[in-house]
C-alpha cells in the first residue's frame, strides 16, 4: 500500500506540474490543493491507473470526473480566499468539492444521482473532510436554504444561467458555469456588481448536460 501511495503521489506531482502550472495556473494554495487531494479515490476501479491522465474519465451514469486542469481552472476562476461558502452544482465523483474544500469554509454540493452522492459522500467522509454537506436535488434550483453564496461552480453544461443561481449569488460574488448544448460549450465566469452582473467568456469546453428544471430537460440536448 505505501508503494501504491507513493506512486500516485508522484504522478500527482507531475500532473500538477505538466498539466496546471505548465498551463499558466500558478495559485500556490489551488496547487497544494490539487497536491494533497488523492483524485485516485474518486475513479472507480477499472480506470484508477488513468487517474492522473490529462482528460476527464467516466464515473457511471452518463458522468464523468473532469479534466485536472478544468477542475483547476474553474476553481481559480472563483478567487476563493478561504472564508467563502461555495455552492457545487454536479457533485459527480466528489473531487472537485475535495479541492474546494481545502479552499473554502464551507462547500454544499448538488448531485442528481443518488448513488453517485452517496459514493462521493462516503469518499469525502474517508478522507477527513469535513466541510462539505453533499445533497440530493436538482441541482438547477441552486440551495436557497444556505444562500447567499460568494461562489458557485457548476460542473453541467446548462441551456443559460438558471436563474435560481444568480438569486442565490451574493454580492461580488462570482459563478463558474459551462453554457451551451451537446459538443462544444462556452465557459462563462460571472460576477454579481452592484445592480448587475458581469460575464467573461473563458474558453470552449465539453460537460455532460445540466438536467433538471432550469437545465436541459430529459431527451433534449442541444437548441432545436
């Protein structure tokens, strides 16, 4: 076991040194993150050798574990200091709350899936960590029982920003989703100003759909 540790701890190493830093990502604190997050626990079985490869990787149901370098991106994109609360929409594997949480007070995360909640509960729970409460719903609704949030990251790529979630942003706070329909969508980071809301267009990017009432609903995936 210890020699399995050390070899994914050394392909950590490299993943954050090939793929983040050499790709302009530089935040000391999302770097050890990303360091000290073991994302071979949140890959099923089959494809744990693939953990630390440069793409995203099926985790059942139709989801993947995305790309270490969209995780990281997404996560700079939110300029977390440490004491905000973070909304996850799309809890998937649970990776990408276990690097936010080393980044935030508190991070609540939305999955649709039940079994891939639970799994990624557990998980979380394995590790030690401690500030993330994962939930069952429909993510497009956001979690307006813990609103405000000074930062929002949905990991699905929705028809436009569901409504829910810029009620749900707090002021100055900014929100990270992927926009668009099946094949190529638009990663857009918002930020809410003091009477509106400005948008940055980051980069083309590929996310399986958000689903839900203000997503794409069930059988429709793209705009005919």
């Amino acid at each position: 076991m210890m020699a399995d540790e050390a070899h994914f701890t050394r392909q950590r190493k490299t993943m954050v040194a090939d793929q983040i830093v050499a790709r302009g990502i530089h935040d000391p604190l999302l770097l050890d993150a990303l360091m000290e997050v073991p994302r071979h626990r949140f890959v099923p079985a089959e494809y744990v050798n693939m953990a630390y490869t440069d793409g995203p990787l099926p985790i059942g149901h139709g989801q993947t574990i995305s790309q270490p370098y969209i995780v990281a991106l997404m996560t700079e994109l939110l300029h977390l200091a440490g004491e905000e609360s973070v909304l996850e929409i799309g809890t998937g594997s649970g990776y990408q709350a276990a690097v936010l949480a080393r980044l935030a007070r508190r991070v609540y995360t939305v999955e649709r899936h039940p079994e891939l909640a639970e799994r990624a509960e557990r998980i979380l729970q394995e590790l030690g960590i401690t500030n993330v409460q994962v939930h069952i719903a429909d993510g497009s609704l956001g979690m307006l029982k813990y609103a405000p949030f000074e930062a929002i990251i949905v990991t699905a790529a929705a028809p436009g920003v569901p409504k829910p979630l810029f009620d749900q942003l707090a002021p100055r706070g900014r929100l990270v989703i992927p926009v668009g329909a099946s094949g190529v969508q638009d990663l857009q980071c918002w930020q809410r100003k003091e009477n509106d809301f400005e948008c940055e267009s980051v980069l083309p990017v590929a996310f399986v759909p958000l689903r839900g009432e203000h997503g794409w609903k069930e059988g429709r995936w793209g705009w005919s």
